[in-house]
C-alpha cells in the first residue's frame, strides 16, 4: 500500500521547471474562477437585495384604475396595500383640484378571465360601490393596460418607530 501511494505521489511530482510552472499555472488558473465565481455571486446578490420589490398584476391594473380616477394622477402616493384572496385593497393619498390632500382607500375583485386574461368583478371606493357601468368601460382597457406593463413597484412600508415617517412631503 505504501508503495501505490508512493507512486501516486512521485506522478503529481513535476520532473522539471517547465511542468512545475503548467502546474502553478494551472492552479493559479483554477483559483482566480474560483473566486470570479464567488465576486459573480455576491455581485448577484447584491443587485438582487437593491431591486425594488413588485406586485402582482391584479395591483397594477388597480392602481391604473386609480390613476385614470383622480384629477391629479402625478400627487397619487400609495401608502399600504394587501392582497387577499381575487382582491386587492390600496391605500392611497392625492391631492384633489382645491390643493387639499385626501387619503382614500380601494378594493378592487379581480378574477381572471379567458377572453381578457382579467376582469374587474366590483371596486369600491370608501366602501362605496362604484357603478358597473364604468367597471365595464374600464374591462375593456385591460388589455391595452397589460400590454404597456403597468407600474409594479410597491411602496416601502412606513417604519413603526416614529410618527414623522408617516409625514409625505409633496
């Protein structure tokens, strides 16, 4: 046995310079994909750890349903939103023509849909329903409003530490 290992040892052994120096290269080769790979993966990850997150599809059409709703589309700032089951409730605040600030709330059913890919069931607006009559003109934008990929981006939570978080400045 100590004679096969020996053996083993004396093949990996480089008989002269030029051998020994393909082996340095070859290890000094090995070692820098080794740690290209590592600097790649810690570079994936932190691109990953900077991306905004996003929400689902049913958020956007929502949200564009608000946008085409108030007066002022650029003063819309959406505060929380929760997606529960085929709905989506967005809390939101605009400015309205007077300049005053108002916080208002959405609930938007959406199911999907064969012909449209989704259809709007109902939306309320401060618990009061909106007329089926706009839910239907708006179902028929669905698709033009998929197709120009709608803004996902979700707003970052308020941190619970302190009131002056909460404060929106426009």
């Amino acid at each position: 046995m100590k004679f096969l290992k020996a053996a083993k040892s004396d093949a990996q052994k480089p008989k002269t310079k030029k051998e020994f120096l393909a082996q340095k290269a070859l290890k000094k080769k090995k070692l820098m994909r080794i740690g290209g790979g590592v600097f790649a993966f810690i570079a994936f990850l932190i691109w990953f750890g900077l991306q905004p997150l996003r929400a689902t599809t049913e958020y956007g059409i929502c949200k564009t349903y608000i946008e085409r709703m108030i007066q002022f589309p650029t003063s819309l700032d959406v505060t929380t939103f929760d997606i529960f089951g085929n709905a989506v409730r967005i809390f939101f605040t605009h400015r309205d023509g007077s300049g005053s600030t108002r916080s208002q709330q959405i609930e938007c059913r959406i199911n999907p849909d064969i012909e449209n890919i989704y259809v709007i069931v109902s939306i309320k607006i401060d618990q009061r329903d909106v007329d089926s009559k706009k839910i239907a003109k708006f179902n028929q934008t669905i698709p033009s409003i998929l197709a120009g990929n709608p803004n996902l981006i979700i707003p970052n939570p308020p941190r619970d530490d302190s009131l002056l978080n909460l404060r929106r400045e426009q």
